[in-house]
C-alpha cells in the first residue's frame, strides 16, 4: 500500500506544486492521475517513488518512509517510468539495458524473464540495437519492460500514451490490462481521457498540486464542471451523451456504453430493426 498523508511539496525557487495531499493507494489497483499542465501529477509520481522527498508531510511504501529508507529499498518495490524514455537509457544495447537493474539487485538467474518481456512488448529481435535507434513506440514500451525486469510490487507511469500514434496507443492500452489482469498496482499520470475512459481505472483528478476529486472513472469523468476546473477536456462519449441527454441517453464516459444505448435508441425508435424477410 502507498499512503500519503498531508503530503505537500515545493520546489527551490517557491514554487508549490503539491499542497496537502492526502491520498492512500491500495495493492492491486489501477490508478489514473488526470489533470492540465501543473496539476503535480508528474512531482506525485517522484514523491511516490522516492526520488523527491516530501517538504511536509510523509510518503510511506508498504509502511516505509520514502524520508527515512534508502532509495535503492524503495526503488526495489517502486518502478517509476518517466514521460520521455530515453532518459532511462545509458547503454550501448536493449539486453545490456534490460539486464543491468537485474545485475545491480542481484537477480541475474531471472535472466530468462528478459526474453519474456521484450517478447510479451513486442521487441523480439532488437536485443542487440541500441535502445536509441528504436521507434518512439518501442522506446515507450522497453521503458516499462526495463522497469518490469526486476519484478517491482508498484508500476508508475508518466503520459505512457504522450507522442504514439494510434497502433502505438491501442499497444499500450493492451500491456497496462495486462498487467492489471496480473493483478500490478499502477499509478498512471495522464492527460489522455480517452485512454483513461477506455481503462475505466479508479481516477484522482488533480489541479494546483490539491486533489479536486477521487472516485470511479465513470463519476470523474463525466462531471464536467469539475474537468473544466481541472483544464481536462472530457471524453467524446461524454461529449455526444450529454447532447442527447433530452433523447433519453444517459451521460457516460464509456464509449462501448454509449453505442450500446444508441442501439437501443434506434431500435426503440424503428431505426434499428431486423430487416423483413422478403
């Protein structure tokens, strides 16, 4: 479990970019932390994974203090990937990537487990490229596989979606259910609703460091007043269901709900009918 407890942060120079969090996170869940530029997202992530300490306040990892614990502890049960994936790559290729978090925790006999992911990720056959020379997609995807190598308890993720285009995306979407299934904790920051409205996660939304809402993706993400607080556009679904709200259809942030409610509406209507036998 990660607990924050009226954890806030400010950075050198005074800038405040998280105030009073108070926010627990339990094993096996899927989290989603939505909000605009600014929100903090990105400094909850560092403070979850010990790489920044709280200014006020304490972060705790299964009861540890990320203050108190050394960081190569916390980092063991944390896997934090940054937004931008080549800031984790040092090494001359994607195997020396992916072996050198299992050398330096001491599990090179799990070096099977490399063959697995990079198969798993859809990165077979690059073992021996660098990681450099990859595509933006699968730079985004060895970035968690070099993560996942070491098997953390906790998966953070920054704007894992960021700069991939569609099939880049649909991958991504399909590894996070994956992993979730595996019953993975994630702690996902993002911006992209239509990601998120397809995961249906548990979504905190975020904006000037505080916390504006906690609930179900399906709550959050069809009150559009707090989105707009927030500077997050709302999903399509949301978009299109709420102007039909007067036909009958009922504001959703699932997309696979809305067409299943348009189908009904039709149908109810005549527009949908099977077709007569001639």
């Amino acid at each position: 479990m990660i607990e924050l407890d009226r954890v806030s942060f400010t950075y050198p120079g005074g800038v405040r970019a998280v105030e009073r969090v108070d926010l627990v996170l339990r094993d096996g869940e899927v989290v989603a932390l939505m909000g605009g530029n600014g929100a903090g997202k990105t400094t909850l992530l560092k403070l979850m994974s010990g790489l920044l300490k709280p200014s006020e306040g304490t972060v705790r990892i299964d009861g540890l203090d990320t203050r108190r614990t050394p960081l190569n502890t916390i980092a063991r049960l944390v896997g934090y990937v940054p937004q931008i994936a080549e800031t984790l790559f040092f090494l001359e290729s994607v195997e020396e990537e992916m072996l050198y978090a299992l050398r330096n925790f001491g599990m090179l006999d799990r070096a099977d487990r490399v063959i697995d992911l990079l198969r798993a990720f859809g990165l077979e056959g690059t073992e021996k490229r660098s990681p450099f020379t990859l595509s933006g997609g699968q730079k985004k995807r060895l970035s968690i596989a070099v993560v996942l190598a070491w098997e953390p308890k906790y998966l953070l993720l920054d704007e894992p979606t960021l700069g991939q285009d569609r099939a880049g995306r649909d991958a991504m979407t399909e590894i996070i259910r994956r992993l979730r299934d595996e019953g993975k904790t994630l702690v996902i920051a993002t911006h992209d609703v239509e990601f998120v409205s397809e995961l249906s996660p548990r979504v905190v939304l975020m904006g000037r460091g505080k916390v504006l809402a906690d609930g179900r993706a399906e709550d959050v993400l069809t009150d559009e007043g707090l989105l707009r607080e927030a500077r997050v556009l709302p999903p399509q679904s949301v978009v299109i269901s709420s102007r039909l709200e007067a036909m009958g259809v009922k504001k959703t942030s699932s997309f696979e709900d809305l067409v299943l409610q348009l189908r009904s509406l039709l149908k109810s209507v005549g527009g949908c009918g099977e077709p007569e036998a001639r």
